[in-house]
C-alpha cells in the first residue's frame, strides 16, 4: 500500500511536468510532501495499534482460548472472528466424541482382560490332567498369555495409578521369594535360575507391593529371557548403601547395545534384542519405569553387550524403613 501511494504520487508530478506546468511544479512538490507526512502519520498509528498484537502472535500459545483473547488486542473482521470460534467449538466437539471412544475402547480392554483369565484358568486344570510333553507345551503357551494380559492390565491401571496404589510398609526378601516361586515354571522352561542373597534379610521399604511385584516381575522376566542359551544363572541381590536400600536382578546374558540401552525406558521399544527374540513388547520396562517414577523409587540399568545387564532398584533412605 505504501509503495502504491508513493508511486502514484510520483507519477501524478511526472505528468504534471511533461505537461509544461513547471510554474506550479514547487506547490505540487509541497502538496508531495503534505501527502506523505500524513501517510506517514497513518503507518505510524497502525504500528502503535497493532504491535502488541503482532507481538502476542508472535508468541507460542498455551491454550486455545488465548486465540480469542488476542484478536480482541486488533481490528480484526468480526466475520473471521466467527470462523474461528465454529472452527474451535467444532474441535471441541470432535476431541470430545474422540475422548469419549478412546475410554470405551480402554473399558472394553480392561474388561476383556479380566474375561480371558477364566479361561485360561480352566486351560491350566485341563492340562495337569494330560501327559507329557502336551501338558508342558499348554502350560508354556498359558504360561505366555499370562504374562501378555498381565501387561495389558498394569498398562490400564498406570492411567489411574493415583487411585491404584497403597503405600505400605514391604518386606523385600518376601516378596523376592514370591516372586520367585510364581516363576519357577518359567525358570525351568528357560534353564536360567535364580540366586537370591541379602546382605539383610529383613529390609523394609516404603512402597506398594502389587506395583512393586510387578515392576520386579518384568526385570526377572527379561532376565531371563536374555541369558536362555547363553547363561543358566541370574543374581538377585538385596543390600543397603549410602543411597538407600538396593535391590539388583543380574543377569549374565546377551546385554544391550550401547545405541539401545538410552531408549529401553521408552513406550513399545523393543531394540535390537527385541528383534531378535521376537517375543518384546516393548511396553515392560516403559511401565516398570513409570511406575518407580510414580512410587518414588529410582530405577536404574548397567549393562555391557555379549557380558550381561543388572536392573537396579533404589529405594531412598526416606522409604527405608530398616534405617530408621
């Protein structure tokens, strides 16, 4: 628009002055001026206008709703003020029937979960009453979906872990040997086995024992998993330090990748030992993750390729309640 003006201007004067007025040229020089002073003045009033709303576009936004807050800060067409808010309620009302389908989803999951343990259930009596091998090739595959609709489960219940969770006082070396005895099919089928020792048997935690079972399940889990052919042996070991109370599931495997070992944390990553094992869901060690987040515990890893992993739990001295 400025260049416009000031072209047209100069082109008003140059047919002004081929036309021989030239007596009149110096008024029409003035008159020049006059025009782009006031356009001068006009810009200078659209920027004084207009900055704070420029500069308030410029800045990331934080919620939807400030959209309309920075179009009150201009002029803006009330017609394009419309579209925005029926584009907005539109969104609104999609993110709803979204929302709404996503949690009916999740509820027919969580249902479906706990529906497949009856079965699964009776498949397991059905097969102590068969021969072998077929009642160990049922139990191990049982023995499988267990453990998937297990995960499944503690996924769904990580969305309300605020309202799933009891902290209480947890005798570890207990529930390592529970854990352990859970297991002990899933130890003989693998031919890895597990070598508990505690520098104190009687260490307590702060903590939630359903989360904390679970968290401990899936670090002998994948223990295991990863030393079958390789090393019949995983240490768990429970001792104290300047940390807290500490509890290591050691296991002298096939390791992870210096590239993998950053990321195993993350949701559905499955690296390179997941590919080749071919049975990683990826979703193990995310949830174990967020749930010591959750519980207060660190949850930690150090491992070295070809040579072994060792998972560790640390419970502060604040959840130790051995130390006090």
């Amino acid at each position: 628009m400025v260049v416009l003006q000031v072209l047209q201007a100069v082109v008003f004067l140059y047919l002004y002055w081929m036309d021989g007025n030239t007596d009149s040229f110096a008024i029409l020089n003035y008159a020049f001026l006059i025009n782009v002073f006031f356009l001068g003045c006009y810009l200078v009033y659209r920027y004084a206008s207009q900055k704070r709303y420029y500069e308030r576009l410029s800045r990331p936004l934080e919620t939807l709703e400030e959209t309309f807050e920075q179009l009150d800060m201009a002029p803006v067409p009330e017609a394009f003020t419309k579209v925005l808010h029926s584009q907005y309620k539109l969104y609104q009302e999609r993110l709803k029937r979204a929302e709404q389908q996503q949690k009916e989803h999740l509820k027919y999951i969580d249902m479906w979960v706990h529906h497949m343990k009856t079965p699964l259930s009776v498949i397991e009596l059905t097969a102590e009453q068969l021969d072998e091998p077929e009642s160990s090739n049922v139990r191990e595959e049982t023995d499988r979906m267990k453990i998937g609709l297990n995960k499944v489960l503690y996924m769904a219940r990580l969305r309300t872990i605020d309202r799933d969770f009891a902290v209480a006082p947890v005798h570890v070396a207990g529930l390592v040997h529970d854990v352990n005895q859970e297991h002990k099919r899933y130890f003989i089928r693998h031919e890895v086995y597990p070598h508990f020792t505690a520098s104190r048997p009687d260490i307590i935690v702060e903590s939630d024992e359903k989360w904390l079972r679970f968290i401990l399940s899936q670090l002998i889990e994948n223990a295991v998993k990863y030393s079958a052919g390789k090393s019949n042996r995983v240490d768990i070991k429970l001792y104290e330090n300047s940390n807290g109370a500490v509890l290591d599931v050691c296991d002298y495997g096939v390791g992870i990748s210096k590239t993998d070992v950053r990321r195993v944390f993350d949701a559905f990553f499955t690296g390179e030992n997941g590919r080749r094992f071919r049975e990683s869901t990826g979703m193990g060690l995310f949830l174990s993750k967020q749930a010591a987040l959750y519980l207060g515990h660190k949850l930690e890893v150090n491992t070295q390729q070809e040579k072994g992993t060792t998972f560790r739990i640390v419970f502060p001295t604040t959840q130790n309640l051995t130390s006090m």
